[in-house]
C-alpha cells in the first residue's frame, strides 16, 4: 500500500462544461448563448474561434462516455446548457434539448458513471441578455430559477448531484468591467464598479433560488452544491502566525468577500464592503436569507493560490508578488501552488466554519504544449508533475480529517477554452480538431493508475 493512500470511498471524477465541448449549436432547437455571440465578435476570442463545432460531444458522447469508463472514473461532471433546454431563456421549454441530457445520462448510468450535473457554466441565453441585459437585471436570477425547475423535474430522477452555478467571478466580474471592454461574454463596459458588483449580487441571489427551486422540484432525495473558484491564501510558511495571516487575508479578498462569504456565511464580509463603500452592490431586505442556504457540499475549482504572511501593519498581513521566473503552466495566472488545494479545503473548514461540510475539488488541472511526435503521442510529463503535486496535496487534506470527498481533474478533454478558443489545452485526452480524433495523453494513463491503486502514484 503506498503512503498516498485516498479512502475507498473517495471521488475521482473528470469535468467539463457544455459550451467548451458540445458544438451542434442550432441544432435541435438550441438558441444563442452570449458565448456564441461573443466568439463571433471580432478579436474577441484568440484565432477568431469559436464553440460552433468545439469537441462535436453532443454527437460522439457514446464514444466519450466509453473512453471515459476506460479511464475508470466513477463520476462525471458536465453542465447543461440553458439556451438548449429554454431557448429564449424564459418561457417554453424545448423538449428536443432535453433529450440530449436525457441520452447523455442513461449512457453515463448505463457505464456506471455517476452523473453530476452543474446547471449554468457561462452560456447565458442571448434572449435575455438582448431582453434585459442578462445578468445586470434582478430578473436573471428568477429565470435561472424557472429554468432550473424545468431541469430537475425532468431529469431528477436520475441525477441526484446537482451543482448550480459556475465561478461567479468569471462570467460577472469578468464578462463586465470598467476599464475596458470585459474579456469573457458578454463582454460588457459598465460605468461603475456598482454595477459589475450588482451583476455578481444577481448571480448568488440566483444560485440561492436556484437551491429552492431543485429542492422543490426534485423527486427523489438529492445533493446540492455550489461552484466556487474561491481565492486561495497560502501561509508563507506553516507558522501559527503566517496561517493566522492567511485567514485573515481570505476574508478580505474581493472576490472571496463577496461570493463564497455570502453564500456560506450569510453576509458578505464587512472588509469588502467597506473597500467599495457606494461601489457595494443595492441588496435588498430578505435576500441573503435567499443566497445562505444549507447545502450537501461545496466545490472548489483550484488552479493556483496566492501566498501570504503576517506582518506588523495594522492588517495583520500581506500578499506576496511572485518572483519572475516562478514556475507556471502555459496560461499567465497558472502558478504552481500545488498546497493551494490543500488550504481551500482546510479555509472552508477552519475559515468560513464549515468543518464537517463535504467538499469537492471540481476542477483542477492546467493547460501544457502537448505536441504529438513522431509515433503519433502526446508525452505530457509536465501535466502529470502538476497533477501529482496537486493529488499529494489532495492526500494531505484527507489524511489530516478535512472533509474532502472527491476530485474532478480538469479537463477529460481538449475544447474550447474561452478567450483562448483552441490555442490551450486543458484535456488529459487530446483533441485533433480536423479530424475529432480522441488521443488519449500519457497524463490519462496516469491518472487511470492512480484511480486504480486509488492513490497518487
Ligand atoms: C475555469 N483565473 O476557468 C473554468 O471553470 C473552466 O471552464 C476553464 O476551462 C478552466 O478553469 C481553465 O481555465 C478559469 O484567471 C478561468 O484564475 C480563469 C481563471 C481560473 C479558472
């Protein structure tokens, strides 16, 4: 037995997220999502790319269902696209997009590969966004939630995992901003930062609906999470004084401040707000009742983490530049910090005190060059040194008694990696989008031997 052993009843999974994969995007009656407008926007998406065909999964998914069961996961999760099950993003149902999803799981279940659904993963209907303005309109989270509704009464009865939302900060914070046109869709300039935040405010009061809304709906027992790519502090060194530092810098972060601290905590933290002083978003009498509901777990998408260490100011701490030259993976915010999953589970637990909530790593992974050489494979040492890094870390946190109950690497395969269309990698199957051909990587290998010594190898 070696020493990274995970328990016998711990996750591994792989992820991926409907726009990024699916194509056939007017097909069966699906609408535009703000990505397919986006991407055909001029110099928007890196190479002018876009998600039209992407992995073509919703024809080959049999095909992909199989290879992922040769990997030997026993949990998938993927997301649903709204603009295919409700079109005009309100209103009727397309029974048509449903059936995919519907195909899609009995093929998971029928490999016994449990399903776990996220509901929104950035591909907003254009109809609202060209209705209202999408997610700048308090209405977006009592539409989500109608959607949401049409999800689980229809499929509930085979998914039982359900994740409702998607990295807020990426698609409010980042799809609207002050300075510049925004870098993901919709790719709105706003005047003022109170606005960028109200959008993120209708996000959690979404993803708090969206909790009511699957509890109701649902017609058997099942687990509700969020997605969150909290920022994750990391003590210089593991000193009482540093750790204490890095707990004080999580509540602090903007980002964390006003997300993850709502939804787990019930209020956004009072460091933040007082940072955006008549910046901070109009919140209205009832909802953070809304936006703090109990749930079965939490995701954590963790890529990399910022480090910190106390210091005599009047804060307590600060956080450190990285010095040039530290190594990173092929996007410029990928830093190797493998401890970063480590102290997101412990911060969950220790932090926002939620010691005995499960906690899931729903993505992690990194992007890397991946040539094919001569004999026809992509040799990815430098993805598997990263994912071993990370899985230790993993170990770290399960075998010191946080609640950490799986692990989804991101990604199952190359797609569309938003503003950076083909040009990244993500996948630990490779994509040759001429042809659509799957290669598995050396990185898949890897992994199917860990799942199966289950333990870091
Ligand atoms: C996540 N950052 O996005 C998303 O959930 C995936 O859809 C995406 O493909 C994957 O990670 C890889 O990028 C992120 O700037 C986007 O730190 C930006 C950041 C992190 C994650």
């Amino acid at each position: 037995m070696s020493f990274y052993q995970f328990p016998n009843d711990f996750c591994w999974g792989v992820a991926t997220a409907s726009y990024q994969i699916e194509g056939a995007t007017e097909e069966d009656g699906r609408q535009a999502s703000v990505w397919d407008t986006f991407s055909a926007t001029p110099r928007k998406v890196l190479n002018g790319d876009t998600g039209k065909v992407a992995c073509d999964h919703y024809h080959r998914y049999e095909d992909d269902v199989k290879l992922m069961a040769s990997l030997g996961i026993k949990h998938y999760r993927f997301s649903i696209a709204w603009p295919r099950v409700v079109p005009d993003g309100s209103g009727q149902v397309n029974e048509a997009g449903v059936d995919f999803y519907k195909r899609l799981v009995d093929c998971l279940l029928k490999y016994g590969i449990t399903p776990h659904a996220t509901l929104f993963h950035w591909d907003s209907p254009q109809a609202l966004e060209d209705k209202y303005g999408s997610w700048r309109h308090r209405q977006m989270a009592y539409d989500f939630a109608d959607y949401v509704t049409a999800v689980v009464s229809r499929l509930g009865d085979k998914v039982t995992n359900w994740m409702t939302i998607n990295e807020i900060s990426c698609f409010t914070h980042m799809g609207y901003d002050v300075e510049q046109e925004a870098i993901h869709a919709p790719g709105t300039r706003v005047s003022s930062k109170k606005e960028v935040w109200q959008t993120s405010h209708h996000a959690i009061l979404a993803h708090g609906l969206a909790c009511q809304a699957i509890r109701a709906a649902t017609p058997v027992p099942c687990k509700i999470a969020l997605v969150d790519n909290m920022s994750v502090t990391v003590p210089i060194s593991e000193s009482p004084a540093n750790i204490e530092a890095a707990k004080k810098a999580l509540h602090t972060s903007m980002q964390n401040g006003g997300i993850i601290f709502p939804v787990l905590t019930g209020a956004y933290s009072s460091a933040m707000l007082e940072e955006l002083g008549e910046m901070a978003p109009d919140i209205q009498p009832g909802d953070l009742e809304i936006i703090h509901q109990a749930l079965d777990a939490i995701g954590l998408n963790i890529y990399t983490g910022g480090y910190v260490r106390a210091t005599d100011n009047n804060r307590g701490y600060e956080f450190l530049a990285l010095p040039q030259g530290y190594p990173r993976m092929y996007m410029p915010w990928l830093n190797i910090l493998p401890e970063s999953i480590y102290w997101g589970v412990r911060h969950i637990s220790e932090t926002l005190g939620h010691p005995n909530l499960p906690v899931f790593i729903t993505e992690n992974g990194c992007a890397a060059q991946d040539e094919v050489n001569a004999a026809g494979e992509i040799i990815d040492l430098d993805r598997i040194m990263y994912l071993r890094q990370y899985l230790k870390a993993a170990h770290r946190a399960v075998s010191e008694g946080y609640p950490l109950k799986g692990y989804f690497l991101w990604s199952f395969m190359d797609n569309f990696e938003w503003a950076w269309g083909y040009g990244r990698r993500f996948g630990i199957t490779y994509i040759d989008y001429a042809t659509q051909q799957r290669i598995p990587k050396a990185s898949f290998e890897w992994y199917k031997e860990c799942i199966r010594q289950n333990s870091v190898v």
